[in-house]
C-alpha cells in the first residue's frame, strides 16, 4: 500500500507558472467582452439602484428614527 501512495506523490503534477498564465490567457480570449453601450447602460443600471436602495434605507432609517424618538426616549429629559 505504501508503494502506491508514494507512486502518486511522485506522480503529482508540478505548479508551472508559464503554462498557468498561458491558460489563462487563452481562457480570457474565449470571454465576450461587453460593448461601450451595454457597458453604459450596466453602469447607469446600477448607479440608480444604488441611489434608490439607498434612499429606501435611509428614509426607513430616518423614520424609525423618528419614531423611536417619540415614543422611546419622550421621557427622557435631555
């Protein structure tokens, strides 16, 4: 049993870095890059579900807020 394991050991393929920067290389020509116009639009796309994510969260922050300020912390004297 030992033998066969130690065959394997020996057998186990070596990192080489020239042939793993070729493949990906290789790898990288096989991707459809897209164009400037679907690039713009991804862009815009995400830029405004950004802003109105953010403004969702920031008006249910605002308003909890509010709300917390109302009724948890009216009695409080500041």
């Amino acid at each position: 049993m030992a033998v066969t394991t130690r065959r394997r050991a020996e057998q186990a393929p070596s990192f080489n870095l020239l042939r793993f920067l070729r493949e990906v290389f290789d790898e990288l020509r096989k991707v459809v890059w897209p164009t400037w116009g679907e690039l713009y639009r991804y862009t815009l796309v995400v830029i405004v579900t950004v802003i109105v994510i953010g403004g969702f969260i920031g008006g249910v922050d605002y308003i909890l807020g509010q709300l917390a300020q109302k009724f948890i912390y009216s009695g409080v004297a500041h």
